[in-house]
C-alpha cells in the first residue's frame, strides 16, 4: 500500500491506495541469455558442431539449448537442411530481438565493470569477394566507424539479404537483381566472365562443363541462361557451396567458373571474347537495415565501394 493526500472540508488527510501489481516470478517466462546466445550463433556460423566449438561445449548440449528455448518460446526456430541451417519465420523475429537482449545485457555487464562499451556495425559481404578482397576489407576500414566498433561477416547474397532483414547485419554488400535488392544506398554493375584454368581447352563435342554452387547464385543462374539462350547444352561437373571450393575446381580445370571481373583470383584465366556466350554484367547493391542512422557511415561505405571496385 502506498499512501497519498485528500484534502476533504478543508481538512488533509492521508488515505491508503493499493500499489500497482508487479509481475512475479509464476506471471512471466524468463529467457536464460545463454539460450539465446547459443541460437545467435547457430544462426551466424551456420552450424550446431561450430556453436558447440564456440562455446567449448558438446553438441547435444547445444542441442538441448535449442530444444529448451524452442519448449520456452513454443515455436519452432530453426529448420536443419543440408546447407546448414535456416530460420523459420518465428525464428527470424525471434533473432531481432535476441540480438538486442543480448546487446542490452553485454551493455550492462560492461558498464557495472566501469568499461565504455561501443555499439557494433555489422558489415556483411559475399562469400566470393572473401579471397581477393576480404584482406583489404580488414586492413583498409578502421576498426572503428564513427562511435561504433566494426565487425564483417561473409555469405552468399541471399543470406545476406535474409540477415539484414532481420536485424542481424547492419550493412550489406549482395549481388542481386533490382527485385532482390531495392533502394540501395549504393549500387554499381560489374562485368560477369566465364574464368577457367589456363590449360584448360573445352570439348566442342560435348556439353559446356559447369562449376557452381548448390544454391544456384545470381552468376550461376546468368551463366546457364546465357547457354540456353544460345542453345549451348551444359553440365554441372563440380558442385560445392564453398567459393573457394569452387575455385580450386576451376583451377583444377573442370570447366568453366563465372565471376565479376574484379573477383578474378590468380591462378584462373579470363575466357577470350567469341568462344563463350557473352554474359550481362551483374547488379552489386549496398544495402542497410531499416531505421539504421548512416550519418557516421558514409566514410565506411567510400571505402567498401572503392575495394570492390578495384580491378586489384
């Protein structure tokens, strides 16, 4: 009970009111912080064994994590397929804010520590620009943007796309058409070649030998509509959903690998022009998440357009 004051007949007098009713421990389900930890890193490495390395725990103890927040939310958050792992719908809201419950707390226990904690910038790219462009992503963006600290991810654009949408990725660099990626802060065309081993000669007799990724990305899905527009029959020969797989099976001479011009590594050879269809050049998109202030940005994005643009 609380009191207050009443004046009644000139009088003051003191009357008891009930005090509002604060939620007790049987009114609310609590989320440990560890749950969702350990759900934000399934998401961001892809991979329930890598979670469990993280956190120096086993895999069914990452499991039975899983299993108690899902019990705890009474949903379903994560689908495993053979690319890894995927959000339901319910598991990507739940992201959102797992992030930011998360962000909160990590604020907390640095502030009682008395250590200034900066916001984070997430910056995600994809998997393909990682071997000729990642380095001078890391040494030639500065640690800091403005009062945030940086931090860079890799994936194939359409996780990228799906991590900006909720919430996990600040900034995206994807490959994409302008349905894909729409209102971009920056946007640019690359030109799209068909690389291969040096050594490598191409059977006019039999179908064109493909490398590519299981997904089908934007480059792979150019390249075969280019074969079938010009009624060249194709097929894939090397399958793999890590790039760097799929450049050393280009340089192991299995066929033929398409990539933006400024991706081309050493070690891979540019096809001349007339030997293969000509390919449409591909849309690069910088993208951001919804409400992100990108005043203290700008400099970054400079910066990101400039390296992926290089030619070196």
């Amino acid at each position: 009970m609380r009191k207050t004051r009443a004046r009644q007949g000139g009088k003051s007098t003191e009357v008891l009111q009930p005090r509002e009713k604060i939620a007790g421990p049987s009114d609310k389900i609590n989320i440990p912080t560890d749950l969702l930890r350990t759900f934000v890193a399934i998401y961001q490495l892809g991979s329930f064994t890598k979670a469990a390395h993280l956190f120096e725990l086993t895999q069914p103890a990452v499991s039975a994590h899983m299993k108690k927040l899902e019990s705890l939310i009474g949903a379903d958050l994560i689908e495993r397929n053979v690319a890894g792992v995927n959000l339901t719908a319910c598991g990507e809201e739940v992201l959102k804010y797992a992030r930011r419950i998360l962000l909160i707390n990590d604020q907390i226990v640095s502030s009682a520590n008395q250590q200034r904690s900066l916001p984070i910038v997430r910056l995600g790219f994809p998997n393909i620009f990682a071997a000729v462009k990642l380095k001078a992503i890391l040494t030639e963006c500065p640690p800091t943007v403005g009062s945030s600290r940086l931090q860079v991810c890799c994936d194939h654009s359409p996780g990228l796309l799906r991590s900006i949408r909720s919430g996990y990725l600040d900034l995206a660099v994807v490959l994409g058409d302008k349905e894909e990626v729409s209102d971009p802060l920056r946007s640019w065309s690359e030109p799209l070649v068909w690389v291969r081993a040096p050594d490598f000669v191409p059977d006019p007799e039999r179908a064109v030998p493909l490398v590519s990724s299981p997904n089908v990305l934007l480059p792979d899905r150019i390249a075969m509509d280019a074969l079938e527009q010009a009624n060249q029959p194709y097929e894939i020969v090397f399958s793999a959903f890590d790039s760097l797989a799929r450049r050393s099976g280009a340089m192991a001479g299995l066929g033929y690998l398409p990539l933006p011009l400024a991706l081309v590594p050493e070690g891979l050879t540019v096809e001349r022009p007339g030997i293969m269809p000509a390919l449409p050049p591909v849309r690069i998109g910088m993208i951001a998440r919804e409400e992100l202030d990108i005043n203290d940005l700008t400099g970054l994005l400079d910066s990101v357009e400039r390296i992926l643009r290089s030619q070196t």
